[in-house]
C-alpha cells in the first residue's frame, strides 16, 4: 500500500482546527505519535512554496528530523504538503505527500488526511500510527484550548 487515509472528527469549527497546522507552536504540541516524544519546530514559513522542517526527541533521547514544503493552503479548509525524512532515517529522501480537507460537520469539522507515495518498505503502517497519535494529540489539544 503507498497511500493511506484517516479521517477524524473534532468538535471544534474547521478555522480551529486549520489553526493547529499554521500555528508552529502548536504543532510542536500535537504532531508525534506519543506524549513521550518531543517536537521542535526548527524551520516554519507557512505559506505556499515555505518550508518547515520538524525534530523529533525519542524517549532514548535520539533525534529525528523530517522535512517539506508547503504546496497549497486555502484557509480554512485545505492544505498539501510535502513530507521527507532526513538522514539517517530508513525512510530518508522519500518524498512523500500529505493532503489534509476540513469540511464543516454540525458544529464541528471532519478531517480527511490523506498521504501519499508512501513507497519505501513499511512506510503505511509507520505514518498511519503517527498519524493516528498525531490527531489524537490534536484532539486533546484542542479539546483542552480556551477560545
């Protein structure tokens, strides 16, 4: 499989949700699979054709780092954006793609999380367990914001 989708449904509006993947200091709330690891956004232009790049703290204290541009934002329902791991990952210079839609759902917003190109070996069941602790994360975060 080189591609996989997940889909969520948060309970807050689709501009709150879009908010937590354009604001750099949230992502580095949300964006990793467990509690355990720790993100450090490094790099962060949002805005298409800008470049983030995020680090990543394991519990053994190792670092990984992966990488992208952003391709396509229209505020506050989509966003594509390229996803690369940096060496010495095993999934090091695969670029991959990651499309995210928000569509209003009653009061809240379902995601619709799409990544691609996933081609290396045992890349699909990797991101689709980051991504589902990523959007759980995000969940709780949100859940747990005052605005």
């Amino acid at each position: 499989m080189t591609s996989l989708t997940k889909q969520h449904k948060f309970r807050q509006p689709p501009a709150k949700v879009f908010d937590a993947f354009a604001n750099p200091k949230a992502i580095a709330q949300w964006i990793a699979p467990a509690v355990e690891i720790i993100t450090e956004v490094t790099e962060f232009a949002f805005h298409p054709e800008g470049r983030y790049r995020y680090v990543f703290t394991l519990p053994d204290q190792s670092q990984i780092a992966v990488s992208g541009q952003f391709l396509k934002i229209t505020q506050p329902t989509h966003l594509t954006f390229t996803w690369m791991w940096e060496e010495p990952d095993i999934h090091a210079n695969i670029e991959t793609h990651v499309a995210v839609t928000l569509k209003p759902d009653g009061t809240g917003t379902a995601l619709t999380l799409t990544h691609t190109n996933l081609t290396g070996a045992d890349m699909s069941p990797r991101h689709a367990s980051g991504w589902d602790g990523s959007l759980l994360r995000l969940q709780t975060l949100l859940d747990i914001s005052k605005e």
